[in-house]
C-alpha cells in the first residue's frame, strides 16, 4: 500500500533556531500533500495545502514566512518552522493523496518538535 | 463550510463489551466520511470510510460505521473490543472535489479498554 515516512520523527531544538520536517511518498506520486498540526489532546487542524511546483495554500492564521513549506518534487514536501518558539511545541503530521486515486489520504508517522 | 463533532471525548469499555463513538457532521453538500484511529505518538490510520453506495461500511478490525443522512451522523461501532483497542478516535469529513481537499477532523474519543 501507500507509504509515508517523515524525518525526524523526534526532535528538540532551542528557541529562535529553525527546524526542517520531511514528508516523503515512498512508493507513489503525490501531487498534493497536506500539512497538519495536532496539540497535545486535541485534534488534528489544518495548517496548509502544499502542491508540487507550485507556492503552498495557507490557512487562516497560519503565518506562512513563519511555516515555509517545499513541495519541490512528486515525492518530497518540506515544512521549515523558523525561529522557532516554544509555542511551536506540537506534533505535526503530514499527509498525501495517490494521483489517480482521490479518495483517500495516506498519513506519515508525524514528527514530534520539542521547542526549549 | 463544514464541521464535525464527537459527542464524547472518552469512553471507557470493558473488554470484550460493545462499543459506539458516535460522530455528527455539519455540511449544505454532500459529504465523504472517515474514521481513522491514533495509537500514541503515532500518525493516523484509516479505519474505514464511506465515499457512496452502501450505508453501513465495514472497516478493518471489525469495526463498522453507518452513514445516516437524515441525522447527518456517522457512528462507529464494534461488537466486541479488545484491550488492543485501546487509542484515540476520530471522525472526518470532506467534501467536494475529493482528491484535491483536507480533511475536516472531529476533536477525537479516546476509548479506554478495561480488563
């Protein structure tokens, strides 16, 4: 089946330095690939619609030079969460859609940051 | 725009008992529902889901839902839990043009089973 790995899985950094979170589809070809934040005990919320070769859809209040997101190939999405804060605590979770087959999502692992 | 809610946050069961979250959605067009499980510090997984056709939608772990128009919900049920069960639910929707949007999260039932 579909496949979505996301690296690091964990990772703690200091406030005021810049994170960098991988979405990769192993085994398909994501045109579309959707970035989500869920806080400790809470839902998943949307934080923006990332399609390849082209700039990213935000949502509202969700501060796009804060979140730089890279969607550079079919397989590959980038989040960047600069100057960091701890606010910026949270896991986060990316998912993709299988080109050819538009009714479902394939989830990755999700990426835990710690900010300090 | 639409919305989903579930009604419970945690529902705690005895093993081998019945359980029912229950998921109530809010949309003017018609919908695609999802329910997907989190084990912890995990990502998602897609129980099951229903697109069209049938109302009732078996899933995997014998988990099954019921799509019900008329009450605008999407219960999920299973016949007898296991302890394995144990994790966090959650109910989704989206509408429209169904390979292009995000998915719409209800705000998760924890379900605790008990021995």
């Amino acid at each position: 089946g579909a496949v979505v790995s996301q690296h690091p899985s964990r990772v703690i950094c200091k406030s005021g330095t810049s994170v960098k979170i991988e979405c990769r589809s192993l085994d398909f070809q994501a045109t579309t690939m959707f970035w989500y934040r869920q806080f400790p005990k809470q839902s998943l919320m949307l934080m923006a619609t990332s399609n390849e070769g082209s700039k990213a859809t935000y949502e509202q209040g969700v501060e796009k030079d804060k979140f730089l997101i890279n969607h550079a190939s079919l397989t590959l999405s980038t989040l960047t969460v600069t100057s960091a804060h701890p606010e910026d605590s949270s896991f986060y979770i990316c998912s993709a859609i299988v080109m050819g087959y538009g009714d479902e999502q394939y989830f990755g692992p999700g990426t835990r940051l710690t900010v300090t | 725009a639409q919305s989903v809610t579930q009604l419970d946050s945690q529902v705690p069961v005895f093993e081998e008992a019945p359980v029912e979250l229950r998921c109530n959605y809010s949309s003017s067009v018609s919908v695609y529902l999802f329910w997907y499980v989190q084990y912890p510090n995990q990502g998602l997984q897609l129980l099951l889901k229903y697109l069209s056709g049938s109302t009732l939608v078996k899933g995997i772990n014998g988990f099954e839902a019921e799509f019900n128009k008329s009450q605008t919900s999407f219960h999920l049920r299973k016949p007898s839990v296991h302890i394995s069960d144990t994790a966090e639910y959650f109910c989704a929707v989206t509408v429209g043009d169904m390979g292009r949007r995000a998915l719409t999260f209800g705000s998760g039932t924890r379900l605790q089973v008990q021995p």
